[in-house]
C-alpha cells in the first residue's frame, strides 16, 4: 500500500524532526527494489526548518522562513505528488492554511480492556468520516 503512495510522488515534504530520523536510516538503503527507499534517496526532498543548515541527504532543500508560502508555490509546479510524510507539527500548518488535497492515513486499532463488540471492523466504519478503507490481510505490512 505504502509503496503505492510513493510511486505517486514527484517530491517528499519534511518536518525537521522527521527529516532527521529518517535520513540516518534510508540513505543507507540501497535496494533498487524497494520502492520507499527509491523515492527517498531519489526524489527532491524539502524540509521545513529555520535551524537546519546544510542537509547532507542528497537532492534536499531547506525550505525558506515562510514555509506555507514556499509549500504553496511547490504544489503550483505541474506534476504529481508532493507528500508528507510524518511531520505532524507541518501537516498541521498546511492543513489550516489550506494546503492539503488528501490525507492517506494508516490505521491501527487497539483495543485495552475486556471486548465489547465496539472494536469490530463493520462498526468502526458506520461513523468514520473516511470515505475509503483498504484491508490489509492478517500480517501483512502496508
């Protein structure tokens, strides 16, 4: 599922501090068959930051002090995807300013304390705002 949302980008948005914890992990991945690790080395990436200098993540750009300007003038260019990923403090802001098209969000549901019934798939769905739902099979991961 994920990997699908990745071939759908033409560049990935970051927070700071999501930058900063994926960068250690996926520039070291260079499997030319995993699609996430593709997009991530690949692709342009900008990141909201008024600390962050010199990024040393390949095709990276520290985005200016007004972000929600900078991000406005991304989303004009012809293209696909420009995607957040994590960076809840920066989905929050683009969303208030009106920047965001669509959310895809991966869901896990827990359930603490003894069952009720409440929990199940048909009756978590009849109040969900969510116009769409994917099921992954039992141990499988997105």
């Amino acid at each position: 599922m994920v990997d699908g949302w990745f071939a759908e980008a033409d560049a990935i948005l970051l927070g700071r501090t999501t930058f900063q914890m994926m960068q250690p992990y996926w520039e070291q991945v260079t499997d030319p068959d995993n699609p996430v690790a593709l997009a991530l080395n690949g692709l342009p990436k900008y990141v909201a930051s008024t600390t962050l200098v010199n990024p040393a993540w390949n095709n990276t750009t520290v985005l200016p002090a007004d972000v929600l300007a900078a991000v406005a003038e991304l989303k004009a260019r012809p293209g696909r995807e420009l995607q957040v990923h994590g960076s809840y403090r920066l989905a929050r802001a683009l969303h208030d300013a009106g920047l965001v098209d669509e959310y895809r969000l991966l869901y896990f549901p827990v359930v603490v304390g003894r069952a009720s019934g409440s929990s199940s798939p048909a009756r978590c769905r009849q109040g969900s705002p969510w116009s769409t739902w994917r099921r992954q099979a039992p141990g499988r991961s997105a």
